[in-house]
C-alpha cells in the first residue's frame, strides 16, 4: 500500500499515539468528528454508537473501555465503529475530571467519605499498567486489590453520570449527523442540477444524428 509505514509500530507507540496525539488534539477532535459525521449509517445508528462509546468512557475501566462499547453496540445494533471513536473522550486530559467526578459521586450514592487524590490514583493505576504488562497473575491480582476500594466507587458513580452523557451525546450525535446529511444532499443536487444545466447549454436542441 502507497504511504504505509515500513514498520509496523509497536504496541508502546499506539498506545503513546493514543495518550497523546502527533499533531493536536484540536486536529484529532476534528478528524475523530468527520469520520463520524461521513459514517454510511443512519442517523440514530450513529448517534446511538456514539452514546455508547461515551457511556463506556465514563467506567474506570481504562484498557477495555473499546471492548466494553464494542460489546454494547453489538447487542444494541448501534454502529460499532461510531462506538469505538466515540471511547476518544475518555484520554489523559479529561482523566482527572472523570475519575474525581465518579469517585465523588459513587462516594455519596455509597455513604462513604470522599478523599481521592488524582496524584495518588494516577501512581496506582500505573502500577497496574506494570503489573499488566508482566503478566503476572500474582500482581495483577494485589493491584486488582489495592485498587479496587478507589474502583468500586468510581464504578457506581459512573452508572448515573455515564447514562446522563450518553443520553445528552445521543441527541447532539443525532442532530449534527442529520443536519450533515441534509446538507451533503443538498449539495449533491446542486451538483447534479448544475451538471444537467450545463449539459443543457452545451446541446440546447438535443443531441444531432
């Protein structure tokens, strides 16, 4: 294939791709909304993906988020690949506000005091990366362990806040992808209208035989 990479990049690149962006992430959001608006699916198909994708981000579960949305879309016969651009709003910027947001609001659905210290969460999520990444079921589990008193807040806090973006999106996701329809239809007419007078002009009487 013409511009393709010589080298395939490894998993530690994606992923550093991914955390951040070559270019920007005002040039991301930009390609990430244009690939979603240019989607061969209906109107709610896509708005529905992109609810679930950003249901999906608001879970603590960072990693498997793409599985998650890939997962709900499959049942919901949403568009799947709307679902998986969508999982784009959960990245190192809006971490902080959505991990102290469930956490916070998990807490009080719990009846449990609140004190989450992204600078200590961020150091204990990282040594779960590590842990992942030795594949070490033994420390993969005492992670699992240490974490999960921070998780299971997070979790349940992110049932009401995920549902409440995902219905806000869902309508946002459904207006923009109509009104990009109509307009790309109403530019395909005036293309073809201008072609038809054109051809008029060129043969007002017809084609000669």
């Amino acid at each position: 294939m013409i511009l393709k990479r010589r080298d395939a990049p490894s998993w530690k690149e994606r992923l550093r791709v991914w955390a951040w962006p070559r270019r920007s992430w005002a040039r991301s959001l930009r390609y990430v909304y244009l690939r979603l608006m240019r989607m061969r699916a209906g109107p709610h198909q896509v708005a529905l993906g992109c609810a679930i994708g950003v249901f999906a981000s608001i879970t603590p579960f960072v990693g498997v988020q793409m599985i998650g949305a890939g997962v709900l879309a499959y049942l919901l016969r949403a568009n799947l690949a709307a679902a998986m651009l969508s999982t784009f709003i959960s990245n190192p910027l809006t971490w902080p506000v959505i991990w102290a947001s469930t956490y916070t609001v998990g807490c009080a659905m719990l009846s449990i005091p609140a004190g989450l210290n992204i600078e200590v969460l961020s150091g204990h999520m990282a040594e779960f990366g590590d842990a992942a990444a030795q594949l070490s079921p033994d420390v993969i589990i005492s992670a699992g362990n240490m974490l999960w008193p921070i998780i299971y807040p997070m979790l349940i806090g992110s049932l009401p806040l995920g549902l409440a973006a995902a219905v806000a999106f869902y309508y946002v996701s459904q207006r923009a992808a109509s009104s990009y329809a109509m307009r790309r239809a109403a530019r395909l007419r005036a293309g073809v209208n201008t072609a038809y007078q054109s051809t008029s002009l060129a043969a007002p009487h017809g084609p000669k035989i």
